[in-house]
C-alpha cells in the first residue's frame, strides 16, 4: 500500500495525486484528502508526508523540475541560447496553468516570499544545470540570478496567454532571451576595452614614487 512507504517517498505521490484536484480545490487540505482516497492513504499518514502548505509547493516543484530535466536529457548538442529556451519552454509544460496560477496566488503573499524565492531559484538551477551548465564560480549565480527574473516573468505571461500553442509566450522568451544576450556582449566589449585602458593606481604609483 501507499502509506507503507517512507514519507519522502509518499509525499511526491500524493503532491501528483492532488495536481487534478488542485484547480477546483486549491492547494488546501482539501486536495490533499481527495489525493489520500485516490492512492488509498490513511489520511493522518498524508498529512504527516504533507503537513504544509510550503510542503506542496515545494515537493510539486521538484516533480517538475525532475520532469524538466528528464525531458531535456537529449539536448546537449543544441547551442546555450537553444538549450535555456527549451528548458523554459519544457519547463512550463511541466504544469497545468490552472494548477500554475494557485500556485502563484499563494507565493506572492509576503508571508511565502522566503519560499517564493527558494523556489524560483531552485527552478532556474534545475534549467541550468539540465542545459548542461557546470559554472562554480561567480557565473553561477549571476546565471541563475539572470534566469530566474526571466523564468518569474514568463510564468506570468504565459498564465495569460491564450494564443495558439502559446505563441505569445514563447515569442516573450525569445525576446528576453535576447535582451539578455545583447546585454552580456556589450558587457564583454566593455570588459576588453577597459583591459586596454591605462590603470590608474598604477599612474598615481607613478606619480608618487618615480622612477629613478
């Protein structure tokens, strides 16, 4: 039986069970409970897999996040900039919108912003590391810093968007994708250019102690 699992094993089962209850019955108690009777859990054992609110979201994240990068294992050949556009394309198909949309009523309370934030990172380094990102210096964090600005407006463009096989929202990651990118070589031109500009410390030193 279900509830003969461990909790951290049981608890994904029942998250995945209560998604096609979710848009009727939020991510409340109740969903839970109808989760419960669908994988024939006791309900005191679902309550102590998933006792919170934070527990739902959270263990329905990692789902999709495993769901994301199972389904971008074949995708290392294509170009960085392809690869960030399928993981977020691929990572939103990872949930109903309806689901999506309780989801983000909830997060944007101030009382989940610690969650919130855990969350959308934990997203943006799933991508990237499904993208085949290995960086562990500095660029990892401004990676998943970038992305993750990128990722949060998407979600809530593509909870409007009604065109056909949300051509709107992906026509928004491009753009933004390509924002970003314009963004890093103007850095990059800038980088180089200050490596051929004259060091002023080394001037003032010059200044100061002259050479005999």
């Amino acid at each position: 039986m279900a509830e003969d699992l461990p909790l951290a094993e049981l608890a994904p089962r029942l998250v995945a069970a209560m998604l096609p209850h979710v848009p009727f019955d939020g991510w409340t108690d109740v969903a839970l409970a109808a989760a419960a009777r669908d994988t024939g859990t006791d309900p005191d054992i679902a309550a102590l897999a998933v006792p919170d609110v934070a527990t739902m979201l959270s263990v329905w994240t990692a789902i999709a996040n495993d769901r994301m990068a199972a389904a971008m294992a074949a995708s290392h050949n294509m170009k960085v900039r392809d690869r960030i556009r399928l993981a977020l394309v691929t990572r939103l198909e990872q949930g109903d919108r309806e689901v999506t949309r309780r989801a983000l009523t909830l997060l944007v309370q101030p009382a989940h912003a610690s969650l919130s934030a855990r969350l959308l990172w934990q997203a943006a380094d799933a991508m990237w590391r499904a993208a085949g990102d290995t960086a562990t210096d500095y660029n990892h964090y401004s990676k998943r810093a970038i992305l993750s600005a990128i990722y949060s407006a998407t979600l809530l463009h593509w909870t409007q968007d009604d065109s056909a096989d949300f051509a709107a929202t992906r026509a928004f990651i491009d753009r933004r994708i390509d924002g970003v990118m314009r963004f890093e070589k103007a850095k990059a031109r800038l980088t180089g250019l200050s490596d051929k500009l004259p060091n002023p410390a080394r001037i003032l030193g010059r200044l100061r102690y002259p050479a005999v």
